[in-house]
C-alpha cells in the first residue's frame, strides 16, 4: 500500500495534495478539445484558453484539498491517508494552512473569472460560481456529493460539459464579441465534451473501486460500495466504449474530418486499463492506472482536437 511513512513536507505536497498526475492532465484535456474546436470555428483566442485553464485548474485542485481537509476532520486516523494523517501529527502540515490554501485557491481562480468575465461576458460568472459550488459540494457542505453516491454525474458534467464548453466560450465570446454570446454557447462543444466526460468519470469510477474498502468505514456510499465494484467496472467499461464509440458519431453526423477517429490509437491502452480494472482488486495494483487513464485522456484529447481541426 503506501510507502513507510513519514514524508517529507515537500512529498506531502507534490504527491499527495498538488497530486499533479491526476489534476493536471484532467484539466487540460477539456482545454486541448476546446482548442480543437475553436480552431475548427476560426474563434481561437490563446490568452482566454490560458486563463480557463488556471481557472479550472485552481478549481480543481481546490476541490482535492477540500476532500483532504474534509476526511481529515471527520477521520483523523485515515487509514487511506497515511501520509497526511502523520504530517499532521509531525507538524509539517496543518489544518489551518490547508484551509488557507483552499481559500486562497478559490480566490484566485475567482480573480482569473473576473478577468475572463472582462474578456466575454456574464456567462462567465455562472460558469464559475457554478463550478465553484460544484468542487466544494463534493466533499464539503451539509450534503457532500462525494460520499452520497452522486460523484459519477458531477464529474461528467463539470469534467466534460462545463469544462470543455466554457474554454470554448471564452474564447468564442472574446472573438466574436459580448454581444454574440449566444453564438459561443455552442452545442457542438457540448457533443464534442461528451467522450472526455466519460473518461475523465472514469478515473474517478478506478478510484472507488479501489477505494472501496477505506471508504465503506468512513461511510462514504460511493457507487463501488453502495452496489458492488462489480457494478462500478460495468459502468467504467460502458463508459469507455461511449468514449470510444462517440468519434464515429462526431465524423458521420456532425460533419467533422475522418481524423477524429484518430482517438482509436489510444485504444490499445484503454483495453489494457479496463483488463487491470476488472481483474485485480488489490490497492496497489489500482494505484497506477488512475495516472495512466489520465495521461491516456489526454492523448485520447490531443488526437480528438488534431480531427476536430482538421
């Protein structure tokens, strides 16, 4: 499982809280997609793609030290989480300054809306109050998200729709003008998001399944323990066959380049993702392949983005 504790402060905070295998290529895959569309749609616009981008990563990462904070207070002995439960023993990490942190992440992806809201309009500002709300909600709050089961869909939404369709607009909408705000909220960005949504969920779904034991003491009721990671890898492979059916629908009925079955390359990877998720239980053996799945997204989004472009 975990490695003998304990860790530095500088390992606490790469590996287990900026957690840059995870956090990074999940928000930039949406981006790379709005990029290939945008391109498409002759609206590109690389300073507000850069600025959703901090702003979505911010978001996120924002969120995972609210899930950290959260399952701290509530279990101060995580056995999930070793590493930060000692951390916060030794000294080297604190609640205080997780809390901090949270704010002060939130603030400045709220600084960077503000910016974008100059930049293409007043969609901006629900976009990320909504997603805002959203990444808190998860694992904080009267009602978290996270532990009541309704993960899966959150992360479909705010992963894939949200994401992808507001790095769209704000490019869209810096382009084309405020007034055409209609214009940028485009549903092709919508279909195109849909695959990425699902991969992106399925990260999420390798987690649960690998979580399963860990979150059923804390009374986290994810999907995984609620019916069984049986259930769970169904849903992960028919969310992955969605992903990899959904480029033939983007080239027969919305009109783009044969190149958006580019994404089949990735394939091979996949099916070797999902016989690991299916075949293995043991925590460590799960551990790598939710980095893996999310460095294949992001090539699943590079060659979406190479045909959308095209």
């Amino acid at each position: 499982m975990a490695r003998a504790i304990p860790w530095t402060r500088r390992e606490v905070w790469t590996r287990k809280l900026l957690y840059p295998g995870h956090t990074l290529p999940t928000a930039v895959a949406p981006i790379i997609v709005a990029f290939g569309l945008a391109w498409h749609d002759r609206v590109f616009a690389p300073f507000p793609i850069f600025l959703a981008f901090i702003a979505g990563w911010l978001i996120q990462f924002a969120g995972v030290l609210t899930d950290n904070y959260s399952n701290l207070v509530r279990q101060p002995d995580d056995r999930e989480h070793p590493e930060l439960v000692e951390a916060i023993k030794t000294g080297i990490l604190s609640l205080d300054e997780l809390r901090a942190t949270i704010l002060a992440s939130y603030g400045l992806a709220a600084l960077v809306g503000l910016v974008l809201f100059v930049m293409a309009g007043w969609p901006v500002i629900m976009i990320g109050l909504c997603s805002i709300s959203a990444s808190w909600a998860y694992s904080a709050g009267p009602w978290p998200f996270g532990r009541h089961g309704f993960a899966d869909p959150l992360f479909f939404l705010f992963f894939g729709i949200v994401s992808v369709l507001g790095a769209y607009f704000v490019q869209a909408a810096d382009v084309l003008g405020h007034e055409h705000w209609r214009e940028a909220l485009s549903l092709t960005a919508v279909a195109v998001s849909l695959p990425i949504g699902a991969l992106i969920t399925n990260i999420l779904i390798i987690d649960d399944i690998r979580d399963t034991e860990f979150d059923a003491i804390k009374g986290k009721n994810t999907i995984a323990v609620r019916f069984g990671k049986f259930y769970s890898r169904s849903e992960f492979t028919a969310l992955l066959a969605f992903a990899y059916l959904s480029p033939f629908w983007i080239w027969r009925d919305l009109g783009f380049s044969v190149w958006v079955l580019l994404t089949l390359a990735t394939l091979p990877l996949a099916i070797m993702i999902t016989r690991i998720v299916w075949i293995h239980d043991r925590f460590d053996d799960l551990v790598p392949m939710t980095p893996r799945l999310a460095m294949l997204t992001v090539g699943y989004s590079v060659c979406l983005a190479v045909g959308l472009a095209s």
